[in-house]
C-alpha cells in the first residue's frame, strides 16, 4: 500500500497505458501503471505498421515504453489489478498482492482477450500462421497458400481482404452457412475456391503450419490460416465499478463505449486501446492513450482551477 495518491492510476502497461503515462509524465503529472505482464501480441514476431518501429518485437516495444514512461516520472507496478473503487478523492485500485494504489484519475487500457475456435492445435499456432489482420500480418504471408475459416457472417470479407495479398485463397465452410449467389459469384470471380466440410484439426510439420483435416479425411494444404475471433474486452473491473459492455455493431465482440475525449460513462474514469477500439492495431492504440493522456490532464487542470479559485476568494 502507498499513502500517495496519484494524479492518475492506469490499469494496463500496453502501448495505451504507456503512451498516456508518457503524456501525462510530460505535463508533471503524477502516474503509476499497474501491469499484469499479459500482453495479447505475446505470440506474435513483431510489430507492423508502426511507424519507425516496424518489425520490433511486442515484448521489445514494451521494454522501449516502460523506460520512456519511467524518464518522465512514472511509476511501473508488476501486479495484477482485481478491484477497484470510488473513493471521496477518486478511485482506490487494489492489487491481487493485497496493496492498494490510488488516483485522482483512472485510466483502464487492459486490451481485449481473442476468443478462438475450439479447434485442436489452434491456439499454440495463434499470432505465428493462424492470423486474423491482414493488415498486421497480409504482408509476411503474401504470395503464400492461405486458408480462411468460416466461423462466421465475416469469413466471405476476409477471404476478399486477404486476397489482396495471395491469389491462392481458399474459404473453409466449416459447417457454416452457405454464402448467398452473390457472395459465391464474387468469391469466384476472385479466384477464391469455396470448401464444404467441418476443419477437424491443424497439420504442423517442423513448427509449421502446412495444412487442415477435414471431417471426411482430406487434408487441405494451408501455409497460413486466417480466424476471426470473437473480441471481448477486459473490463471486469469497469464492470464493477457499474460500467455495461457495448456489443459492436459488426458483431465482432464487447467493447467499453467512451467518447470523443475517451472518457466512459463513468465520471472520473477514461478507456483507450483494445478494450474500447476492438479493430485498433497498435500504433492505433498507443495514439488513443497519447488523447485519453490529454484530455485527463485537461480534466485535472479543471479541478486545479476550481481549488486555486477557492484558495484565492478565501484569501481575498
């Protein structure tokens, strides 16, 4: 337990929660950043469209950030956040350690968790050969044999998205509903062969992924395989606090709503990255918790006003 009470509290040390401590250390503020040490790129290579960091291992990104926020005064805790509360002076967020950290603020960037098909060998190829962005991975499976799952009405678009980037795309029914005529004409059309059948299970040889078994024993050659997850955030402690998730119009997942400052529809309380955008990459999300930063710093500027007004007409 700490006796300070920080200007702000982040639960989450991924690109938005580093990016808002950045922020905020910039404007003198205040900042501790509380960080489960579970990241959902974990598994991937590197970090793509990131301007200057292209490439860059997840886990390396991360490390550049912590330093970055912790030159500029905030402080890094490696734990896990289980609860949180409103106080008289903002919030108290206690720790799975027993320790409590509280903050004027609360900022929540603790991202999203990819649910995947309950497909044997999936998960373990999940961020390596199993994808689901075309724009994080297209390029590094490009001119490759990519297989496409149906697991639901956005198989037919991501087979037309992934095209963009191999001519030799196959759709997977998997037991799925039929496209309508005008979905199969467009997918043939494109050169994208339609597969009927349920995918049993992943063929890997030497850790790679080379293709699917189908119900009826045939195996399909597939260098890459694309999913679409059903995206749910993490947001238990939101939850708590008496926040409802937001089902995404696309049909995608749950998110937290905030608005255009990124705060939610909890007074005190701001989101940024994955847990409130499903569809942000990370450059995305590393620039909505520069904003949320921000616009909270705006907010306690706010509150400083009122006090500094208060002090001065007393004194007066």
């Amino acid at each position: 337990m700490t006796n300070e009470i920080f200007d702000v509290v982040i639960i989450g040390g991924g690109p938005a929660g580093l990016s808002a401590a950045v922020a905020l250390g910039r404007a003198r503020r205040t900042v501790a950043v509380i960080d489960s040490g579970e990241p959902r790129n974990a598994p991937a290579h590197g970090v793509h469209n990131f301007l200057t960091r292209d490439g860059t291992s997840p886990a390396e990104l991360l490390r550049l950030g912590r330093a970055e926020a912790v030159s500029y005064g905030a402080t890094i805790v490696d734990a896990r956040a289980v609860g949180a509360e409103k106080t008289d002076d903002g919030f108290a967020v206690t720790l799975a350690s027993g320790g409590v950290f509280a903050g004027r603020r609360l900022l929540v960037t603790t991202g999203l968790v990819d649910e995947l098909p309950a497909l044997p060998g999936l998960r373990e190829r999940w961020g390596v050969d199993v994808l689901h962005c075309p724009y994080c991975h297209g390029w590094e499976v490009r001119d490759r044999t990519i297989a496409v799952l149906a697991v639901g009405p956005t198989a037919v678009h991501q087979a037309q998205l992934f095209r963009q980037w191999s001519a030799d795309v196959t759709l997977l029914l998997n037991d799925q509903p039929e496209p309508t005529d005008e979905q199969l004409e467009l997918l043939a059309a494109r050169g994208i062969p339609v597969v009927r059948g349920a995918v049993e299970s992943l063929v890997v040889e030497d850790d790679a992924l080379t293709g699917l078994t189908l119900s009826d024993g045939r195996v399909h050659p597939a260098e890459a395989l694309v999913v679409a997850p059903t995206f749910t955030a993490r947001a238990g402690l939101l939850v708590d606090l008496g926040l409802e998730l937001t089902q995404h119009p696309m049909g995608v997942g749950t998110f937290v709503a905030v608005d255009a400052t990124g705060a939610t529809s909890l007074p005190g309380v701001w989101a940024a990255g994955n847990v409130s955008n499903l569809t942000g990459q990370v450059i995305t999300s590393a620039a909505e918790g520069l904003w949320a930063g921000a616009q909270i710093n705006s907010s306690l500027i706010a509150d400083d006003e009122r006090v500094a007004l208060e002090a001065y007409r007393a004194g007066s």
